[in-house]
C-alpha cells in the first residue's frame, strides 16, 4: 500500500518547506516539496530531497549507548532503555537535589520544531531548576537590532519580492542558504529587476546577480551611512513618511553626512562609484527590496551594521509598497503561543543562571559552574566557537553529559549516554517560519526505527523517573500541536490559523498586511520606526546605529594577516547532513578558498594541504585558489564534523569567543588567521 504524507522541513533554514513523504508498506521512499504549498512549489534543495537517506542511514543511533571507553573515543555499548534511564535519572536527581542550576540543557536549532525543540524540555528543566541557556549562536545580534528599530523581527512577506525592480541581497548566498527566495528574485529579475549582491565572497548567488560589490567583512555599517549619505545629500528622501512614521532623523543625518563615498570605499575596499551608483538605484528605483541575512551581524559591530541598513527603507518610503521595505526575519508575525508551550512560570530557582551558549567553551572551563549537560538538537563540539576549549570542557570526567542523537556526531562521541531520537520522518511538530508568514505542520510518516523516540517521549520518561510528577511534563504532542495555535491575537485575528485547517492542508498563513508597515504602525513604543533608539537609549547605549570596527580586522602586518570568514558549505546545513556520503561527494573535503595573490604571496599550489592558524589553534584542509575569495581574506567553508577532518578539527578551532555588539552573539566572520604549507 502506498499513502503520501504531509509534513514540514525541520531545519534552520527560512524557507521552511512544506513536505510530501511517499510511504510504502511503512517504509518512506520519496521526499518531494509540496506543489500546493505557495512557497515550497514542489521544489526542495538538494540536501532535504534526500531526507530518506538520512533517516534509514546504516549509521543511525537506534538505541540507548552507554560509553565504555575514554571521552572522545566514539567506544560506546548498547543499553537498554530502563538502564540508561534509570541511570541518567539517579545522577541528574542527586545533582538537582544539591545544586540543580549547575545541569544545563543545550539545544538549538537541529529541529526548529515548536514541539520537538522547546516544549516539553523546557517545562521540564525549569521544574528542575536547571541552569538557563541564552540561545544566541545564530541570530541574536540581528533579532535585537530589529527589536529596537521595527519593534520585532518583523519585515516584508517573501513573495512579494517578485514585483521588486530593485533587490539588495545582502549578506546571503540565497542559492545555498534560500532557494525559494533565490526563485522570487529570479522571477523579480526576469520581469526587469536589478539584482545586487553585497557579501565578502563572491558566491554562488553573486555570480548570478548584475552586481557584485565584494564588502570587507564587518563593515556593512560603513557602506549603509555611505548610502544614507548620497540619500540625504541628494535630498532623495520620503520626507512625509519620514515625518510621520520614524523618530530621530535629525541626529541620524547629522551621523550620515559623516560618511561621504569616498571614507566608506576606504573602510569597505569599494569603489567610490559603486556606492554612488547604487544609492542612485535604491532611490530611485520603485519598488526597492532588501534581503538583508545573518551574514551581516557574526563580526563584532554585526547589530549596528543590522540597524544601520534597516534605516534605509524609512528614509525612502520604501515600506509604502509591498514589494518594497527589508527582510531579515518574520518570526515575530507567527502568533503562535511560545509561553503556552514552553512556562516561562515554572522556573522557580532564582539561582538558576543564564548561560551564553556561544562561549560555551569559557563556562564548561569555569570551575563549579556546570556538572552535567543535556544536549539535543545541536552539535556544540563542531559548531561552538573557539573550539579546542569546548573540546577540553566536554572531556572532563566529572562532566555528566547525555546527548540525544541521529548520528554518533562529535558531541556524541564526548557523551556518558547517547540516545536515540527520531526523525522528522517519525514524529508529530509544528513549524513557523523566519523567512515567510506560514505556518507548516508535520505529521509523522513512518513508525519510529529501532528504538528511537521523540524529544518530548524522552523528556516525560525521565521526568517519571525523577519523580517531577507534574501534569504538564505529560501533554501528548498533538495537543502541544494544538497548543502552538491558541495564542490570543491568533483567536481574535479576521481569519485565525486552524488546527482543523493544517491537518486538512498542511500549512496555512498567518494574518499579515501585505505592506505591514505602508501606514507606519511599527510595534515600538513610538509605533514608528526608530532611527534613534528609545530602547537603546534606556539602556545608557547609544540610540543611533554605529560603525563598530572588527575585534580582528585584517592587517598585513599583523601576525595574522588575513581576515576569515566561514559560511556554510552549499551541501551541508551548519553540521547538518555531513555524514551523508552523497551530499560528501557533492562537497568533496574541507577547503579554504584564497585569492591567487594571497597564495603567490606564500608560495602555496592549488590543492595542496595548508595549514591556517591563528593565537587560538590551527586547522588543516586543502587550498583552493579561487578569486571566490578577495585579496586578504580567505573563506573556511564549514561545517564539517571535526573527526572528518584532516587533524580531528575543523574551522571553528580558530574562531573566537568575542561577542557582537548587541545580543550576544558570537563573531564568527570577526577572524584574523595565517595560512601556511603544510609540507
């Protein structure tokens, strides 16, 4: 018998697909995209269209594993389930009984499931008392630096970017990163649009656009003042909407007209004429769109340079059409119910500490502050930054760590208990979405294999075991499904998403204006959009978007000379799908793209292996010359698990821990570093 299953894309990615799963006699043999689903079309990327070979992959943790050999080694037995729980249970209850605040859950965005990620698990280790984790590995920076200018992460309705003339794609490699937006622009420019990518690298997507300005890494703030410097002078300004729905324009001008051209080209290694241009075609092209990403905010000034370039469709008017205006993030017009899901009120500890999982590696160093860890939906050995003290943390004997997993990934292999979670193939969840307005639901396809179980199912069990008694640590996940949907301005709104309606299409839209913000309304405590900051200033900070320099920025006469960036491979999700042989041969092995001037410069051939280094460690991989990279600067593609590597590391041994400017986050694309031979 053969039955199609609706269900939804788990990962961190802003398209957010709607699935069909092809299921025969209980096995799933197709994943496709879903043709009625507007935004998905039928089409998914190469990665998720092999979501099959993922879950039935001969290497999938099916049960309980215990480990029996030193940490790191990988040498681990199976358990049965009461074993491993039993166990896991004792040693969390003696803990949690002393000092509960030193467990502490890791998790981010493996699923970006509302169920399957923070529901139950959450609910759970607030009962505990556990220590709090301050999830900011990925989006912080930005997501503050909305909040405090649009009032949330809020923006244009993807689909409207087909009726754009002009697209600023800044800070994306769409094609890897997005391919249902990379679709709409490629529709947008089809029927006229100019296309312009900003990013350091030229990528994938910029060899596709009609202009590529290659920007110096962390310097996107420089070049957005330069464009509000030619706006302002040029008097290329929507002075009514200005007038009527911002606040502080005057000391933003004073601020821009600091920054003609020709300072920008400097900071930025443009050309003067380039930023002339385009702020000629941002204004006076209509409509104007951003696509702004989170490239833009992982270098240290990455939240003022997100606020910096959010200015500029106020300064235009360009939010008065739909097609016009800035996407970084939609996840604030989702109206699902987060606190229902997860109780922010049964934290009870005020001991309890918030813990920065982007210098993770500082903390599991920080004596007495963390004695066990529960990670699941994450890798944090490969994708933490500064990664030879993460390492170091998670080899510590007296650390109890439990990690539920797919695959034996490096976190796993540094585990006391791996056990064995299902897949997106094998569970109920609910999805919203950050980069469209959508709603997705996913049901389960197949019977969990071996002795896999949800998230969730794990969490109620070792709450039983503990004796956390409390209902609420025992709500079934279709009813945490149903849940997500009662928030109150979901059941007041015109045409409120449905529970009935997903089960019957398996998506449905939440209720937004197709110009949110044509008429002003911005949910800040003006309503309008704030140049200047009142949020900001509340906190004694400066309330006008700045240009931070890097903590690292590249100098050739510094011991490390040139700067870094390491986007995600094309193949690969973050650590994601790397373990995947077919998507491996689509990759090849790890690379660091360098400028043909960089390598002359060290002698180095194309292909051979080098070695790059900095103050914090070294990594080895293979050389590929290639102007995909700029002069002084070198592009790591990740991220490839470290025992994958050519030394059992990967990039991020030479990322640091430094945060951004605002919301904590880590600086990935902030790197100084050396590249050698490896002879």
């Amino acid at each position: 018998m053969t039955t199609t299953i609706l269900g939804a894309c788990p990962h961190d990615c802003p398209d957010t697909c709607s699935l069909l799963t092809t299921v025969q006699n209980g096995v799933a043999i197709k994943v496709q995209g879903n043709p009625e689903h507007p935004l998905t079309d039928g089409v998914l990327c190469t990665k998720v269209s092999r979501y099959t070979e993922r879950t039935y992959h001969p290497d999938r943790v099916l049960h309980p594993m215990k480990r029996v050999g030193p940490k790191g080694s990988g040498q681990f037995k199976r358990v049965s389930w009461d074993q491993a729980l039993s166990d896991i249970a004792t040693r969390l209850t003696t803990m949690a009984d002393k000092t509960p605040e030193r467990i502490l859950p890791y998790s981010y965005a493996g699923t970006m499931g509302l169920v399957q990620g923070e529901s139950i698990a959450m609910r759970f280790f607030n009962l505990l008392g556990a220590a709090q984790l301050d999830r900011t590995i990925c989006a912080s920076a930005g997501a503050e630096a909305l909040t405090h200018t649009l009032g949330g992460k809020l923006g244009m309705k993807v689909q409207h970017f087909a009726q754009s003339k002009l697209i600023l794609i800044w800070g994306s490699n769409a094609i890897t990163s997005s391919i249902h937006f990379w679709r709409i622009a490629q529709q947008a420019k089809r029927q006229g649009a100019k296309l312009v990518c900003i990013d350091p690298r030229r990528s994938e997507t910029a060899d596709k656009c009609d202009v590529h300005l290659a920007i110096k890494p962390g310097t996107d703030a420089a070049l957005a003042y330069a464009l509000m410097h030619e706006l302002i002078s040029h008097d290329w300004l929507d002075h009514d909407y200005i007038a009527q729905h911002t606040v502080g324009f005057e000391a933003l001008r004073e601020r821009a007209l600091q920054w003609p051209p020709e300072r920008a080209a400097e900071v930025c290694g443009l050309q003067v004429e380039d930023i002339r241009q385009l702020a000629h075609d941002y204004a006076h092209t209509r409509p104007a769109a951003i696509r702004l990403n989170y490239g833009v905010q992982r270098s240290r000034g990455g939240g003022n340079a997100v606020r910096a370039v959010l200015c500029l469709p106020a300064l235009t008017g360009a939010w008065r059409h739909p097609a016009g205006g800035v996407l970084l993030s939609a996840s604030s017009h989702a109206l699902h119910h987060r606190d229902a899901l997860q109780r922010p009120d049964l934290l009870t500890n005020p001991r309890s500490p918030l813990i920065n999982m982007s210098t993770i590696g500082d903390a599991l160093n920080t004596p007495g502050l963390i004695e066990a860890m529960v990670v699941y939906n994450s890798n944090p050995v490969a994708v933490a930054p500064e990664s030879a003290k993460v390492v170091k943390g998670f080899a510590r004997e007296d650390l109890f760590t439990v990690v539920l997993e797919h695959f034996m990934t490096d976190t796993a292999d540094h585990a006391d208990y791996v056990l064995p979670a299902t897949t997106q193939l094998e569970h109920w969840d609910i999805h919203t979405s950050y980069g469209h307005t959508d709603v997705v639901l996913n049901r389960p396809a197949i019977a969990p294999l071996g002795e896999a179980k949800t998230n969730t199912q794990i969490f109620r069990e070792l709450a039983l075991r503990m004796g956390l008694s409390n209902p609420l640590l025992q709500e079934d996940d279709e009813s945490l499904c149903q849940l997500a949907l009662q928030h109150p301005r979901n059941l007041q709104s015109a045409s409120p998403v449905t529970w009935e309606g997903l089960l019957k299409d398996g998506f449905a839209h939440w209720p937004v204006a197709d110009a949110p913000f044509a008429q002003g309304g911005f949910p800040t405590a003006s309503g309008k959009c704030e140049l200047v900051s009142s949020s900001l200033l509340a906190l004694g900070e400066d309330g006008l978007p700045d240009f931070i320099p890097n903590y690292e920025p590249a100098n050739a006469q510094a011991p490390y000379p040139l700067a870094m960036i390491s986007p995600p491979a094309r193949h690969f999700l973050n650590s994601s799908f790397v373990n995947l042989k077919s998507l491996r041969d689509m990759e090849g092995e790890p690379l660091l793209e360098i400028h043909p001037e960089d390598a002359a410069a060290r002698h180095l051939q194309d292909g051979e292996m080098v070695r790059v280094f900095n103050q914090r460690g070294s990594y080895e991989c293979k050389a590929q010359i290639s102007t995909r990279a700029q002069p002084g600067m070198v592009v790591g593609l990740g991220i490839w698990w470290r025992k994958l590597g050519a030394n059992g590391t990967n990039v991020n041994e030479l990322t640091s821990q430094q945060l951004t400017d605002m919301g904590r986050a880590p600086v990935f694309y902030d790197c100084a570093v050396q590249v050698a031979a490896k002879r």
